[in-house]
C-alpha cells in the first residue's frame, strides 16, 4: 500500500513537464491516473491519456466523463494546463491576453466545474492548482502571465472557501522557474541561452532552477491524505525565491 492507493486522479496539461512528472509520481504513488492534454499521444500506460482542451468546455466535459468512467469515479483534480506570456503591458495584443488568462483561469473554472460532482462524491477529494511565483513576486517582462497566476491563487482561496464544507479540499503549489520545455524554449530563443539559464538560476537562492518532480513531489501531498487538513494554502517550490532575501556573496567567497 503506498499513500495514494485507491484513488483516482485527473491531471490536465499532463502529457509533458510538470504535468507529466506529476501524473507519473501520483501513479507511482499508487493513484490511477487520467492524462487530460491538446495532446496525449505521449502518454503511456498505466496513464490514460485523453484528449481536451481547457478553452472549449464541451471538451472538458467529454474528457471529464469519459476519465470518470473509466477510473470510476474522481478523487483528485490536478489543474496544470497553462500557457506562458512574455512582455509588459506594452507588448502583448488584447487577443493574447484574452487567450492567456482564457487557458490559465478559466480553463481551471472549466475542469473543475466538471469534475465537482465526482468529488462530492469521494472520500478524499482534493484539488490542486499550479499556480506560480508570478503570483507573489514581481517578475520582469511578465505582466500578463503574472496576472493570470494572480488570478489563480485567488481563485484558489475563493474555491477552498467555498468547497471546504464539502470535504474537498483546494489548494496550489507555486513554483519557482522550473526546468521544463516551456522554460527550454523560452532560453533557446534568448540571444546567450547559457547566460540566461545562469541568470535564471542565480535569482533563486539555492542556486538551480527547480525540477518538474520536486514540484510533482509537492503536488501529490497536497493531493493526499496526509494533507488532511491542509486546504486554502499556496505551496511554494522556488528555492526559498518567495521568502528569502540572501545578501549578495563577497567577492572571493564560496
């Protein structure tokens, strides 16, 4: 028996990176697990894979049903899928944003919607939420990713509030800059890839940017039993990012 034995789990965005890591890691942990992805060809048992995308609502729908049929029911929702941003307020179309915060909030408002009657109906229902470290700290050239995450926490803390006498519980995990292959493009298109990933790294007081399985790690206690009473809570894995204010090595020292 391992601690998320019996369960059944849905996990959007999580054909790649911190979606993938975590639905590997929950079935590791002994979940059965439901991929929802634009594309889940990657997907491979003893993950479902089914196609949906959170910006249509029929399609969440359908895949919802279907992943509730085949596990027989839901006791863990991971709401991963997002798209990044980069830029000020100057640089990005009223079209990108109305995309942006339609796939990172509202797709979020979608799944879940769909997903509630299931919960209400396990034992052990939690929602989990990937947020980001957008949403607490200000970060350059990300106006409108760092509005949609900041919508996310709040969302996050309205529907705890609003579930909690339900039994399920709802929380996020927030994530510092994490290895992953959006991060991956972003510095294959910077003018010195090396320099940028070294500087990316540096502003997190460990030193590294963060691995999808240490955020998968966080993600699957939250989903747990063993987080029984833990609900209305943002979870950061950012390498002390949020909370530490380290002062700036001296020159010659280690």
């Amino acid at each position: 028996m391992t601690g998320l034995s019996g369960l059944r789990a849905l996990v959007t965005g999580g054909a790649s990176g911190i979606g993938l890591a975590t639905a590997r890691t929950l079935s590791v942990q002994g979940a059965r697990v439901a991929v929802l992805d634009l594309d889940p060809s990657a997907v491979r048992p003893p993950l479902l894979g089914l196609t949906a995308d959170v910006a249509d609502d029929a399609s969440v729908r359908t895949a919802v049903e279907t992943a509730a049929a085949e596990l027989a029911g839901v006791d863990i929702l991971v709401n991963n899928a997002g798209i990044g941003a980069a830029g000020t307020v100057e640089d990005n179309p009223d079209e990108q944003w109305h995309r942006v915060l339609d796939v990172n909030v509202l797709g979020i408002v979608r799944t879940t919607r769909a997903a509630l009657p299931y919960l209400r109906r396990s034992t052990s229902a939690a929602i989990v939420n990937t947020c980001s470290i957008a949403a607490t700290a200000g970060l350059p050239q990300r106006a409108l990713y760092s509005a949609s995450k900041g919508a996310v926490l709040s969302l996050t803390l309205a529907m705890a509030a609003d579930h909690v006498r339900e039994g399920i519980r709802v929380n996020c995990v927030n994530p510092g800059t994490a290895d992953t292959p959006w991060v991956s493009r972003l510095l294959d298109a910077a003018d010195d890839p090396e320099a940028e990933r070294a500087a990316l790294g540096a502003r997190q007081p460990m030193g590294r940017l963060v691995t999808a399985d240490e955020v998968a790690a966080a993600v699957a206690y939250l989903a747990s039993p063993a987080a029984a009473s833990v609900t209305g809570t943002a979870l950061a894995v950012d390498g002390g990012m949020q909370g530490l204010r380290l002062r700036p090595l001296r020159r010659g020292s280690g």
